[in-house]
C-alpha cells in the first residue's frame, strides 16, 4: 500500500492561485491589446466582425427557436433576414468595387493587405510572447511541485499530462504538477473568460498558441464546435456564410416546445 502524500496547505496560496490569477489576467490584457489592434486597423475589421456576430446569431436563433412562439419566432425570422440581405447586398458592392480581379489574387497587392497582415503578426506576437514567457515563470518557481489531488479516479493515460515535471513511476495519477496546472488552465479557463468577457474563443486562441503536447501528441484548441468563426484563405467567404444562413433558417422545421404542454403534464402524471 503506498502512503498517502501530505501536502502543505500554503501551496494553494503560492501556487495554485497566483498560476490561476495569471493566466486570467494575461487572458483579459491580450483581448483588449486585440481590442486597440483592431482598432487601429481601420473599419474592415469592424465590418468583419458586425458580420461575424451576426453569424452568431444566426446560429443561435436556429438551436433556441423552438422555445420562441410563433409570433416572435416570424418577427426574429425576418429581422435576420433583412440584416443578411443588407450585409450580402454590400458584399456585392465591395465586389464590384474591386472589378473583374480574381478571387486568388495576392493579398499584398490589395487595399489594406499589407495592414491586414501587419494586424495578423501584431495578434499571433500578443499571444506568443507572453505565453513562452508565463511558461518560464512557472518552470523557474515551480518546478517540481506537486499542487493537488484530483477528486475523482484515472486512468494511467493521464499521468503525462498531469504530472508534467514529476519524475516517477509510482505516484497516483490523481497527483497535478505545478506546470500540469498551467496546461490545466490553458484547457479550463475558457468559462471564465466568457463570465469576464463574454468570448470564450480567448481559451482557444491561448490553447492553440501554447501548442500543448502530452506524450508527443500535440492538442490544440477547437473552434467552439464550429460557434467561431475563423476565414482562412481557401475557405468560404463571409457571403457565402451569410447566404447558407439564409437557406437554413428558411428550411427550420418550427414546433414551440410548449404546444399542448397541459396535455403532456396531464399524460405524464397519469391524470
């Protein structure tokens, strides 16, 4: 029977919580660097992102409809659809602004191509630097810390990843590392991030720039089961996105959730 390991209680205080504290901090001071780098960009990006929310939208009126009666279900219906006429009706315009030019053309010779990349290197150095830098402070302090005891069992597959920095055979995979507590965060924080900020995309932009690797497989954050939305070169366009919503809230098979709701209490009490 191997003995139980006792930990000193203080390590919550001079672990865990400054770790936690600044991982957080480091994620709402990157959101709004991306805030004044957006805002020195011009107002594309502010387009952009009116018609990325409006996307959101979009989606979210298709998975909570149902819950809308039918009154308020046709008023949000044809709300959204004038909004998507206007932004498509303005797509078309910028289009015929840039002429017969190929949709392949170089980005550097378009308007604001140069700035747009600018932006994109500005972002990715926001994220990177500061991420190699909070890995350092914690591998400089905390190396070698063994921080909490997970309440609940696991298999040996997680050992790599929670006891990141412990070199032994024999302790229960249940132990986190200090550094295990790092990529613990990088994994987690995305619920407080959308309760702070109202984005939890921030979580997988950290994930994604962290380039977590456990065992020698590299994870990397998702994209919100598709909820954001990132145009990379080759990828749809923001009108064809604006275009399939369209066609997808006209073909809703709508049922309010609570037609005959007396009648199915009624049934399921047995009354």
């Amino acid at each position: 029977m191997t003995p139980e390991l006792v930990l000193d209680p203080q390590l919550k205080y001079w672990v865990i919580l400054p770790i936690s504290f600044v991982m957080v901090m480091f994620g709402i001071l990157r959101r709004y660097i991306q805030v004044l780098i957006m805002a020195d960009s011009g107002g594309n990006e502010l387009v952009k992102l009116k018609q990325k929310t409006l996307i959101g939208k979009c989606r979210a009126f298709r998975k909570n409809c149902f819950n809308l009666n039918s009154e308020s279900f046709k008023r949000r219906q044809e709300i959204l659809f004038k909004l998507l006429d206007e932004y498509i009706k303005e797509e078309d315009n910028r289009e015929k602004m840039k002429g017969s030019e190929s949709q392949m053309s170089n980005p550097l010779f378009e308007p604001g191509g140069l700035d747009s990349m600018m932006n994109i290197m500005k972002g990715n150095l926001a994220n990177y630097i500061p991420q190699t830098v909070i890995m350092g402070w914690v591998n400089y302090f905390f190396e070698g810390f063994i921080v909490m005891k997970l309440p609940f069992p696991l298999t040996n597959r997680f050992k790599t990843m929670l006891q990141n920095g412990i070199r032994t055979r024999d302790l229960d995979v249940k132990w986190v590392s200090s550094i295990s507590w790092y990529y613990v965060n990088l994994l987690g924080l995305r619920s407080v991030y959308n309760l702070l900020l109202n984005d939890s995309n921030i979580g997988d932009e950290m994930l994604m720039a962290g380039n977590i690797s456990f065992g020698g497989n590299n994870k990397t954050g998702n994209n919100n089961n598709g909820q954001q939305l990132q145009l990379q070169p080759g990828g749809p366009s923001m009108k064809k996105l604006m275009e399939n919503e369209i066609e997808n809230i006209k073909i809703i098979q709508y049922q309010f959730d609570l037609n005959d709701i007396e009648k199915r209490v009624l049934e399921y009490y047995d009354c």
